[in-house]
C-alpha cells in the first residue's frame, strides 16, 4: 500500500484532546470507500496465508477495523472492552497510561486453548493496550499470531511492548 495515499486520507487535529497533541483523526478515511477497502485487504493480507481463529479488536476504533478483517479471514471477531461494557464473566487486565493505568476486558469464553489470534487497531502508540490484549489472549490460552495497526506513533516506541510478535502497520510516523 502506498503509504503517501494513505495518509492523505488520514487529517492531523492539532490540540486535540489536549494541548501539545497532533490527533490522527481516520473518519476521513472511513469515509473513502475506496481507502477503507484498502486499509481492510492490506491488514488482513499479511496474515492470509496463516490459520487464524478469532480475530480482536481493542476498543473502539480497533472494532471498525477488526470486523472486516475477521470476515476476510474467515475468522471469529472478538471485542475486548473497557471495563463495565461486557454482559458476561470477564477476564482482566491492568495496563499503564502515562499518568496512571486503565483497565481492558475480554469476555471469559471467548478464547479457546490453542486458538490463533489476531489483534488489530487502528494505532499503535505507547503499546500498552496492545501489550494488555496479548496477556489477555495468553491468559485464556491463545496464541497470538500477530498485529495489525492502521497507523503507528513510532517516536512514541510502542513496538517495543510487543516485542517477539509479528508485528504488521500501514503507516508509520516518527
């Protein structure tokens, strides 16, 4: 995928949520057909050629993206959730914030031993949720056979929360 095209379709909202920061806002995106049956097929192709039962998408952008992908592959989607949103038995895992942590839940059943499993979202920044959703996956007795993220902060270093895992993005900036 030509990474140039791809970030015309992705608009920068400076001071957004705070001051300092440079939001990479993907409802343009999202919005070009043609661009989000792009992101779609270049996430998934990397994995095409791989067995993979469930694929996650972290909240909540990740879900626009990983429902697509999971109906490429002929896998199963899962959400994992902030905490509060699942109706059923949980599993959970704390993860650090730059000023605190936060919590990410996945619903107890919905990893079988043994199953392979992808985890896509939209950004890859400090990598702590994504490093969170591999723990949660391992928990329940998967394994993770890779990521896929839109858009990767490189500057902010989070590939190296998921170092050891095959790790796929679109487009990095650093």
């Amino acid at each position: 995928m030509d990474q140039a095209w791809l970030k015309a379709h992705v608009r920068d909202v400076l001071d957004y949520p705070k001051p300092g920061i440079v939001f990479k806002d993907i409802t343009p995106l999202l919005g070009a057909a043609d661009a989000f049956r792009a992101t779609v097929d270049a996430l998934a192709e990397p994995f095409a050629a791989t067995r993979v039962d469930k694929v996650i998408g972290i909240e909540a952008r990740g879900f626009v993206f990983a429902a697509p992908v999971s109906y490429g592959l002929h896998a199963g989607f899962v959400p994992v959730r902030k905490p509060g949103k699942l109706p059923w038995e949980i599993e959970r895992e704390e993860y650090v914030l730059e000023y605190g942590t936060d919590l990410l839940e996945i619903h107890r059943d919905a990893i079988s031993p043994g199953e392979l499993v992808l985890v896509v979202d939209d950004v890859i920044a400090t990598g702590g949720t994504a490093a969170a959703t591999a723990r949660l996956v391992e928990r329940l007795g998967g394994d993770v056979v890779g990521f896929a993220f839109v858009l990767e902060l490189g500057f902010l270093h989070g590939r190296e929360q998921i170092d050891g895992y095959q790790v796929h993005t679109l487009v990095t900036y650093d």
